[in-house]
C-alpha cells in the first residue's frame, strides 16, 4: 500500500482524509501492525484510484517480502 500511495506522491494523511480512515489506522495498517476489512481495503482502493485487486496484490507482496531487522546490516 504504501509504494502505491508514494507513487501517487500522497501522503499517509490525505490518504486517510480521502479514504474517510484516520491517518494512525493507515500508519498501523503500513506496517502491518493492524488488520484490516474489506471496507476499508474498497476506500483505500478508491481513494489510490487503482483497483482492489493491485491494492491486495501490493499487501501480499509485502507479506511475502524479506523482513528487515535493524541487527541485519
């Protein structure tokens, strides 16, 4: 979600004003600290212009990402 939302050069608070969410609901969601509804997913997808699908896709890539951790420099 965020590579979609830095792309569009929106930041974590207009995306959450545009999508009707509070911008610590999009900051926890970023970092994966919060589950989220199906809902919410369709205003944020609206709210980035893309569809649900490439929004879901960008999560799962996420998931599936390498973790980073600040001792694996």
């Amino acid at each position: 979600m965020r590579t979609l939302r830095e792309k569009r050069d929106i930041s974590q608070g207009k995306l959450a004003e545009k999508a009707d969410l509070s911008l610590n609901f999009i900051s926890e969601l970023e970092r994966g600290n919060t589950d989220v509804s199906l809902a919410s997913l369709l205003q944020i997808a609206k709210a980035l212009d893309v569809e649900l699908k490439d929004l879901v896709g960008d999560i799962k890539a996420k998931e599936h990402a390498p973790s980073r951790h600040r001792n694996d420099r």
